[in-house]
C-alpha cells in the first residue's frame, strides 16, 4: 500500500503543476493566449489514438517500456526481447462518450518469438464513429450511416545485437466515412492507404544501480509513413499522421516481489504544419509560414521546420509588411517547432507479477490542440492470463476524452526452453 500511495500523490502533484501552466487565469496562461492558434490536422487520426490500457495508464507511454503484444503499436522491435514465445492482446475503448454514445475502439494483437531473434507479429484495428444521419440541402433525411474505420498491420522483428534490434511494420488502411454519399454534388468513395513503421530499440536486462537489479530501454519509431488519403473524385488529398516518437524506461527492482518502471515519450507528427494566410497593413494577403500542399517525402522533412511563428503587428493591431512579406517574431518559429512536441511520462508499480498499479501525465501545447490529462490504471496477472484497466482524467471538464476507459485482456505462453543467444 505505500508504493500505491506514493505513485498516485507523485503523478498527482506533477500533474497539478503542469495544468496550472495552461490555466487561462495565470500569467502562463494568458502568455498562451497571445500566441497564433494552428493545429496540424490529418487523415485517420484514429490511427494515433492508445489502444491498450498499460501504456493508457502511464499517460500514453509505450516506446521504451518492456515488450508486449501492444507492442506492434508502439515500437515492435521491441519483439526480439520478448521472453514470451506467444501473446494474444484484446483491447476495446469506448471512444469521445461525451460527444457521442456509440462510438468505439477495438484492438486484436499478437505475436510469436521464432528461435531467440526474430519475432512476427500482427495486428487490426477496428473503429467505428457511431451512426451519422445524412441530409440533403433542405434537411431532409437521406439516409442512416455508420462510419468506420480499419488499420491492418504485419510485423517483423529482428535482433541485431544481445540489447539492440530493429523491427519493420506494413500497413493496409481503409475509412470509410460517407457510404459513397453525395455530397455538396461531388462523389465521395473510401479512403484506402499502405504505410510502413520502422523501429530501434535499446534494451538491456543486466545491468545494477547500486545493489539494485535494473532494466534500461530505449525506443526510436517512424511511424505511418505513407500515401496520402483521399475521399472523393477531386485533387485535395490528405496526410497520415506520420509521427516520430522517442522513448525510454527504466525499472527497478527493489526485492524479490516488488518493481517500479518509469517512462518517458516524446511524439512529433512529421506533418507540414498549415501556414497562415493574413492580410498587412498594406490591405495585401500573405502567406507566413511554407506551402504544406507538398508530396509525402517532402513533407516529412519540411515538417522539422516549417512552422509559420508569431507574425509581427503594429501599433493599430494590423501586421506589419516588410520587403513584401510579413516578418515574424524573433526566435518564435522554433518555439512552434518546440510546441509541437507532446509528451507522456508515466510510472508503473508490480507486486510480485501480479498486481499493478500506474499512473501517467500526458501534455500537448496550447496552440496545438490542449490536450492535458492525468491516466491512472491497474494491471492482474495470474498464470496466463491478464487483465488491465485504465482511466483518463482529463483538466477540463468539458474535454470530450474525459472520463475514457480502457480495457485490454491479453494471454502470454513462456518459452518452453532458451537457448542462449550468441554474443556480437
């Protein structure tokens, strides 16, 4: 009861701190609020969301913590390292219940180790937005709808080294948002996509700090790395969400039955961001920021620098125009780079391999969507079978993903023998 007692009142206290930083009511706050509003946008943003409770719970930390079947989702070369030879993984999450009542989440996972390097694995992911009632331009009803969505995923990991490995992911995505509806006169249709993750990871299970035994990992992913998504007959395409997340853990075992794990995730989608059009003191428009109508490649790169900045204005509140361009304010556009990183951290504590409890932060900027929450959540394991649960306490109550549950039940089967893998 004292490790459950710390992990909550310490992820409550740096939770707290970092809310009052985005609170309108403080001077952070109201620093926020002068800066430019510009969220990235993109195609089946269903394709981030968390879709397991562990890494739920620890305030969407995934990449470098110990391997899972969830792991095809966060960073699958962590496979390779896995001392499982088989796992299923079965996840479902209502989904925005403050929004809409019907929608919904669902994970299927698993994989199989083959010898002591490789490991293949798979994955679906199935979500539905509830039903939608079409109309026409005088509001009459045309017809009843469920939008959905599906992600279809194959994988391979591979163990380079006794703590390095690399793991390579394909992708078939299908969405299916209007029914091919008639809408504002042009043909809608499926959007349908292929995409590739690649991963690295660190992770070493030998090593002490102090008299402790301790586990390091480290993840590097690229994820969703594909073509764009288009919905109907005309040239306007959409990015994925393509996204760089890092990511490291430590655990620590302080005896024979008790452990804590610690995580830690940056993400940044590799999205041009939108530039910003706006009108100068001159009554001209312009463009502030770079032109994200690009190919994918292209737009991957650009991503790392794109960002528009905080255009300048005069004393009557219009922007200012200088050598036909509206200039920025000093050093803003890499503080927009900045913004665009979100990040997690998270703690986990087990009570000899059968009870966890964990816990999380999760922090997305002001000017990039808000999204601020608390996760907490509880994990059983007994023989093969395990259940975990988590909870996600969002800042303000109006937020639609307060209130979200999650609940994944997942089977593991030990290696029967171990062979020892050679030394390189």
């Amino acid at each position: 009861m004292k490790y459950i007692l710390t992990i909550v009142t310490s992820l409550g206290v740096v939770g707290f701190s970092f809310s009052q930083g985005s609170n309108p009511s403080t001077g952070q706050g109201s620093k926020a609020k002068q800066l430019q509003l510009n969220s990235i946008t993109t195609a089946v943003p269903f394709m981030l969301i968390t879709p397991d409770s562990r890494s739920g719970a620890m305030g969407d930390v995934g990449a470098g913590l110990s391997p899972d079947a969830n792991s095809i989702y966060w960073n699958t070369s962590k496979l390779a390292f896995s001392k499982k030879s088989f796992e299923i993984s079965m996840s479902y999450s209502p989904w925005l219940q403050r929004l809409a009542k019907d929608m919904h989440l669902t994970y299927l996972s698993g994989y199989k180790k083959i010898g002591e390097r490789h490991a293949v694995g798979g994955s679906l992911r199935y979500f539905s937005l509830g039903n939608i009632t079409f109309t026409d331009q005088n509001g009459n009803k045309t017809r009843d709808f469920t939008p959905s969505e599906f992600e279809l995923t194959g994988a391979y990991a591979f163990k380079l080294a006794r703590t390095l490995s690399i793991g390579v992911n394909g992708k078939f995505v299908y969405s299916n948002l209007t029914g091919g509806t008639q809408t504002q006169g042009a043909n809608t249709k499926p959007g349908i996509a292929g995409a590739a993750d690649i991963s690295f990871s660190y992770y070493d299970t030998d090593l002490k700090m102090g008299k402790k035994d301790v586990e390091v990992g480290f993840g590097f992913v690229v994820s969703n790395v594909g073509n764009k998504i288009s919905y109907s007959e005309g040239s306007i395409r959409d990015f994925l969400p393509m996204n760089l997340r890092i990511g490291t853990s430590l655990k620590i075992h302080v005896d024979d039955y008790n452990s804590f794990t610690f995580g830690f995730d940056l993400n940044k989608l590799l999205v041009p961001t939108p530039p910003l059009y706006l009108k100068g003191n001159d009554g001209n428009p312009y463009m502030v920021g770079k032109d994200n109508n690009v190919g994918v490649v292209s737009g991957l790169f650009q991503s790392f620098g794109d960002a528009p900045g905080t255009p300048l204005k005069d004393d009557k509140g219009e922007y200012i125009v200088q050598d036909g361009k509206i200039p920025v304010k000093k050093g803003s556009r890499f503080g927009e780079e900045m913004r665009e990183i979100t990040f997690g951290l998270g703690v986990e504590y087990w009570y000899n391999q059968l009870f966890a409890v964990r816990a999380g932060y999760f922090n997305e900027s002001y000017t990039k969507g808000n999204r601020k929450y608390l996760t907490f959540g509880i994990g059983l394991q007994y023989k093969v079978f395990g259940l975990d649960i988590s909870y996600l306490a969002a800042f303000s109550r109006l937020n639609p993903l307060g209130n979200t549950l999650r609940f994944t039940l997942h089977f593991l089967f030990n290696k029967k023998s171990a062979a020892k893998v050679d030394e390189e």
